[in-house]
C-alpha cells in the first residue's frame, strides 16, 4: 500500500486530479510563498518603508523556481519553518538589495497568505466543478421528470416517485453548495499581515498602511485584526469542502444500491474493465461510487481534525497549526478527485426505465396502498380506511395477489369504488403527488 494515495504515481488520479495537485504542490508552495514576499516588498517600496531601488530588486531577482531545494529543505528540518530558510536564499538572489526583504513580517503572516492564496485557486476548480455538476443533474432531472420509480425509506417501497425527482434532490444539494461557497469567499480569502504577535509593531505607524497595499495588491480581503490564532476562516472552508463530498458521499451510496443485480436500476456509465474482477467475469463494480464515498469518509475527518486546529493558544500556537498543512491540501484534492468521479458517472449514467417500471410493480400494487387509503377514506372515514387497506395488504402478500384483485372481493371497498376507480388508485403512475412539479421547480431554483 502506497504511503499516499494523493501522490501514488498508480492511484493519485483516481483520488485526486492533477489540476488540484499543482495548486498545492511544492513548487506552487513555494511560489505563493515567493509571491507574497514580492508584493509586500512591491508596497513598502511605494509607501517608502523601504527604498524602492531595494523594492524593484527584490521584484525583478526573487524568483521562486531557483531556490536550492536540497539546502531549504535542510534549513528547514533545523528551523521547523520554511519561511527563514526561503528569505535567506532569497535575499542572496537580490544582492544587497535582499536585506530589505520580509520587512516587518513573521513567518506565519507569509505562510497563512500563501495558504489563502492557494485556497483562492483551489476554490475556483471546486467552483468550476460544481456548476458542471449542477448542468449534467439539471439535464438529468428534465430527462427523467415523469419516469415513475419506487420511492424507498427504510430501504422498503414506500411511494412512487420519479427518477427525476431523485435528480432534483441531489440537484438541491449541489446548488446550496454553490450557495454557500459564494458566500464564504469573502470571510476567508482574507490576508495575513501582522507581524510578530499580530500588532505590526516593527513598522509603527506605517503598519496598517502597509497591510492594506499588500491586501490590495494580491487582490485579497483586509481583516480589521490580525487572525493568527483565528482559524474559522479556513476551518470553514475545510467544513464545506466536508459537506460537498457528503453530499456526493450520498449519490454514490443511492447509484451504488441502484447497481446491485436486484435493483439493476441505475448503472456507472460502461467502459470496458472498469469495474471488473479478477475472477468473476461477469462483475460491473461501481468504481467512481466507490471512490466518492471514500472522500467523503476522509474529508470528513479532515473536517474533524480541522475543528480540533481551531484550540489555539494565546497568539501564536504551539502545534495545531501544523494540522492545516495536511487538512487544507488533502481536503480539496480529495475533494476535487470525487467531484471528478461524479461527473464522469452522472454525466454517463445509465438508466434503465424499464427495470423501473418492473421494480414498481414487485409488490403488486402495495406501494400505492396509501393512494387507495385516500380515495376510499371520504367514503368510511380515514382511520378506517387505513385499517381495510392495511387488511387487503396483508392478504396480497400473504396469498402472493395483486392489491387490486383483493380490493375487487372486499365489501367494505367494492360498495364504495368501482373496478375502474380500484384500477386508477392501484397504478403507480397515478400517484407521483408533485414530484414532476417539483422537478420543474428545483431547476428553475437559482439557476446559474
């Protein structure tokens, strides 16, 4: 078993994808990291915290891609950071010039920037992700809005309902996704400049100035107090990412029981030994639902580990901290690997109607049994009519008959409903309620 399924050269596309990989990977690391130091730099030069002679050096030299790896890596082994070891190399590449580099900073300031910085890339592939997911289930529910299935609770037939409506809620989901993620966008893409313990001392009255021009110029939000120690931004980013993938977690688990050979309802889309074994040929495992249920195990975790970060002590921590740098990265490659998966099988999906239909008629009609509850229950009372109805299901299933045919011999139903009425309770498709308005309903609900 690999160390890492996210860096496996064998399973990291199936876990994740390499869009999402390259925004956390080291070298982008280090580039954020790079490019944070340049703006503050860029600022101070402007504003006169620093000679702006030693501004445009540190903007033209600093470059990220010829840091000598071996060596920060040694550094930071020593220091427990990377951030010294980076302004060390760094400030060589600029000459004398690099002596004014990090002017005023501390090391969580570059780091929690960077992390926002890449948190903003990453969101913008989760974003992307989910408004393609929304177009495939809104084509999906429009497709299958009358096509009747057996609703289920409690894993039993409970009422019909549609395929569609199936997709409508699932659709539901997806849209308060995107939702919530345009709402959390600006509690935390927020910048971190405070200085060594969040007061930006070191520059004096020259500080608040400072921290705004470097908001302004990586084009992130300005905080009215440092947050070094307040984590709820990116913990809450962490706990969507935590609820995006419960949701897919969900459409897996109902695809996943839609597959098995008794249902035979639902179906990833085929290709060609996905899903096979290695002794059983005639085997169809659904691979990507397996895969989105998994993320949804482990983000979830994330999320949980994400919380416990949260306990922070005074104004700098000693330990949590370190718990986002493997949540944060983790959680959205996993995350953006089961969005994948989602995609490729919703938007593939195989639909067998007819199996439908026949999996709506296995109880012979008791699934509609409230259905002629209801239109008997004006005629002898409701409660009544609930226990009459209860009575002839109970004889159906017993004696293996069709509701209708033990409906026809009642007296208590046959004084009341004629044959042509019984028949109309009994069919499914009659009693779908507002699911096929509800469809209609959820797709013109905040579509974008």
């Amino acid at each position: 078993m690999p160390i890492s399924m996210l860096e496996s050269a064998i399973f990291k596309d199936m876990f994740g994808t390499a869009a999402m990989r390259a925004v956390f990977d080291d070298a982008a690391t280090l580039y954020r990291y790079t490019e944070t130091e340049i703006a503050l730099a860029k600022v101070q030069g402007e504003l006169g915290v620093i000679p702006k002679a030693a501004a445009a050096a540190i903007c033209q030299r600093a470059d990220s891609t010829k840091l000598d790896l071996v060596e920060l890596k040694r550094e930071t082994e020593i220091v427990g950071y990377p951030i010294l070891p980076l302004v060390h190399q760094l400030s060589k590449m600029c000459g004398p010039e690099g002596e004014y580099l990090h002017w005023g900073a501390t090391t969580q300031d570059i780091m929690d920037t960077a992390t926002v910085l890449q948190v903003r890339a990453a969101l913008e592939i989760i974003e992307t992700d989910l408004k393609e997911l929304d177009q495939i289930l809104d084509q999906l529910s429009a497709t299958y809005r009358d096509t009747p299935m057996a609703g289920r609770t409690h894993l039993q037939h409970a009422l019909p309902i549609t395929f569609g409506y199936k997709a409508a809620v699932w659709l539901l989901m997806v849209r308060r996704h995107r939702e919530r993620l345009a709402q959390l966008k600006p509690r935390v893409l927020i910048g971190q400049f405070g200085g060594a313990a969040g007061t930006l001392a070191s520059l004096g009255a020259q500080g608040l100035p400072v921290q705004a021009a470097l908001m302004k110029e990586l084009g992130l939000g300005l905080a009215p107090v440092t947050w070094h120690v307040a984590r709820d931004g990116l913990v809450e980013t962490i706990q969507f990412l935590a609820l995006v993938t419960g949701s897919l977690g969900k459409i897996a688990f109902d695809i996943m029981l839609m597959m098995t050979n008794e249902l035979g309802e639902a179906f990833e889309p085929f290709v060609k030994g996905r899903g096979a074994s290695s002794t059983m040929p005639q085997k169809r495992n659904p691979i990507s639902c397996e895969l989105m249920l998994s993320a949804s195990k482990s983000v979830r975790q994330h999320a949980g580990l994400a919380l416990d970060a949260m306990v922070q002590d005074f104004e700098r921590a000693t330990g949590p901290w370190h718990i986002e740098w493997a949540a944060i990265p983790e959680s959205f490659i996993l995350t953006a690997g089961a969005l994948r998966q989602a995609k490729f099988m919703l938007g593939g999906l195989e639909v067998d109607t007819k199996r439908m239909l026949k999996n709506l008629d296995l109880t012979g009609g008791l699934i509609v049994a409230e259905a002629v509850m209801m239109g008997l229950a004006p005629h002898i009372g409701r409660q009544t009519a609930h226990d009459v109805v209860y009575d002839a299901c109970r004889i159906a299933a017993t004696q293996g008959k069709k509701l209708a045919e033990v409906l026809y011999l009642d007296t208590k139903v046959n004084t009341k409903l004629d044959r042509v009425r019984i028949d109309a309770l009994c069919d499914p498709a009659n009693y779908l309620g507002a699911a096929p308005q509800m469809v209609d309903q959820m797709r013109a609900w905040h579509k974008s």
